[in-house]
C-alpha cells in the first residue's frame, strides 16, 4: 500500500519532524533527486524519512565536507569519486549519499 506524496508534502514532513536536517533548498533538490531515481529505475521509493537523514548529509561547502570526512577533495567531481552528489542550485551547498 503506497501512499503518493508531492514535493510539498516531502518539505512539510522535514520542516515539522526533522528541522535541522536539510535546508529548504536541500530538501527541494532532494526530492527532485528521489523522483528522478524513481522515473530512472522505474521502481517507487517507500518515504522513510529516518532512512532518508541517515543515509544522505546537506554540507554547506566542500571545507565542510572535508572536515566531516578527512579528505582533501577540491570540487564536486572529487567527491563524485566516492558517492552520490546532489547539487543545490545557486548555492555552494550539496548533499551526498553517505558512505
């Protein structure tokens, strides 16, 4: 049994339940991310969204990342090396899937 939700609602879940998780930005890439996942595979995503803030970290910039995980990346397609990134538009911010 699936339930279908909109982006709106997607944004409305983390802002009430997980404030600090994602930025609305981050959230909004997100969810596109998840949707376009879904069309490429041709499978649904049950929402979990416990599952979705454990699996996937919002960083503020590459420093931030480098901090959080040792390493001496320079740009984006440094860490693409390692796993998923999800860039938010007009911003220095990204999300990846964490490893």
């Amino acid at each position: 049994m699936y339930t279908n939700i909109t982006e709106s609602d997607f944004i409305g879940w983390f802002q009430s339940h997980r404030p600090n998780n994602f930025s609305y930005k981050g959230l909004k890439a997100l969810n596109f991310y998840l949707e376009s996942l879904e069309e490429d595979t041709g499978e649904e995503i049950n929402f979990d969204p416990i599952a979705l803030c454990c699996e996937y970290t919002e960083y503020s910039d590459i420093e931030e990342f480098n901090e959080n995980y040792n390493y001496d990346c320079k740009t984006l397609v440094d860490i693409e090396e390692h796993t998923t990134v999800i860039q938010i538009e007009n911003s220095s911010s990204f999300i990846i899937q964490d490893f």
